[in-house]
C-alpha cells in the first residue's frame, strides 16, 4: 500500500486545521511491527500499522507539516 510505504519513508500524514497527525517515529525504522504515533487534541498514542493506516483513511490526513517536527522527510 502507498500510505504504509510512506509512513515508512517518514511522511508525516496530519490535518493542520484539526491538529491531527499520525507517523512512524525514525527508531522504529526496519521494525517488524513498527509502531507510529497518533496525536489529536495535544494528546499521543502509539498505534499499530493498521490502526495508522485506518486513522489516515478516515481522517482523510495528507501529508502535512507538523508544529514540532516541520515537514514530512518525503
């Protein structure tokens, strides 16, 4: 799937109006089962794959820049 390849590859998926925004942190680069986090509302969660894959879907997220992290690596 293109959005898991660029999760991947560190784009950052968000909507800035909603401060949303889901991502796989770098360390969890070459991981079987890597994690990624999902931030709405000044609140993180680690998510699976395919819960970040589901949020990204839902929400509609694109990729964006994100307050502290600035843009996506891709």
């Amino acid at each position: 799937m293109m959005v898991e390849a660029k999760l991947k590859a560190g784009v950052i998926f968000g909507d800035t109006e909603n401060q949303e925004y889901v991502y796989m942190p770098g360390s969890e680069v070459g991981i079987a089962q890597p994690v990624c986090v999902y931030e709405s509302a000044g609140n993180r969660a680690d998510v699976d794959m395919q819960e970040a894959l589901r949020l990204v879907r839902v929400r509609s997220l694109r990729p964006a820049r994100h307050p502290m992290l600035g843009e996506s690596s891709c």
